[in-house]
C-alpha cells in the first residue's frame, strides 16, 4: 500500500505514559482481543522499562502512532489484503465500513490456544468506489 501525504506515520520509544496501558495488557482479556496470552505480572511492564526502557538487544518494542486519513493501493498493486478472526466481529465491521470486502476464509490458518483456528481475508481493489464513510470524510 502506498501511503498518502494525509498520513502520519510515527515510530517512537516507549514511554513512561505507555506503562499504564501495557499494565492493562497483562489484565484485561478483551483489550487486545483474540491474541491475549492470559493474565501476567501487572508490575512486569514497569520492571523491564526500567531495565532498557523496551530497547533491549534481543527484543524490543517501539509505539507506532498514526493519523490517519486515507490509504490508497499503489499504482502497481490491483488490491489491498487485510486479515481479521472470525470472532471479531468490530473489526469486521470497520473493514465493511471502510469499503473492504469479504473475500472469504483461510481455513487452519492460525494456531491459538490450543487449536488451529481460521481467519477472514477482506480486500478492497483499487477500482472499488469509495465506501460511504469514506466518501464523506473527503474533502470536496
């Protein structure tokens, strides 16, 4: 996908104001959806940022801000591909309403908790008409 000068793109270091939501990622089942790995240390997000502040040399963890306002598919790619879960059914919903279609399912693609699960593949072709959101978030 090529991204439009609309978009805003940014990289940056965790910060301490980043601990509070990552504390919620260790408790909070539904925050982060179907990937949640179960309930962790609430306190271990505070312990490894002071370690190397999510820098570390064999992993780390940069936060990735966008504003966006819209993505168009570059001239050399007919479509933009985007996979969800079956479960989530909100996400699906923003793809819909963001002019994307279903394209069908991936069956077994994921293995997660325990068993193999499918997934959805929505796509959007760069002749589609813009969704009806979109339409009116753009500029006349």
């Amino acid at each position: 996908m090529r991204v439009t000068a609309d978009l805003t793109v940014r990289l940056r270091p965790v910060g301490e104001a980043d601990l509070a939501m990552f504390r919620r990622f260790c408790t909070e089942p539904g925050l982060i959806g179907l990937d949640w790995a179960g309930f962790r240390d609430a306190a271990a997000p505070a312990r490894r940022f002071a370690v190397d502040g999510y820098l570390g040399d064999d992993d780390g963890r940069l936060v990735v801000e966008v504003e966006p306002e819209r993505v168009e598919v570059e001239p050399e790619r007919a479509a933009a591909g985007i996979g969800t879960h079956p479960e989530n059914v909100a996400e699906q919903r923003s793809l819909e309403k963001a002019g994307f279609q279903l394209d069908g399912v991936i069956r077994a693609c994921e293995f997660r908790a325990g068993r193999w699960r499918d997934g959805y593949l929505y796509s959007r072709l760069r002749d589609d008409p813009p969704s009806a959101a979109l339409a009116e978030a753009l500029p006349a």
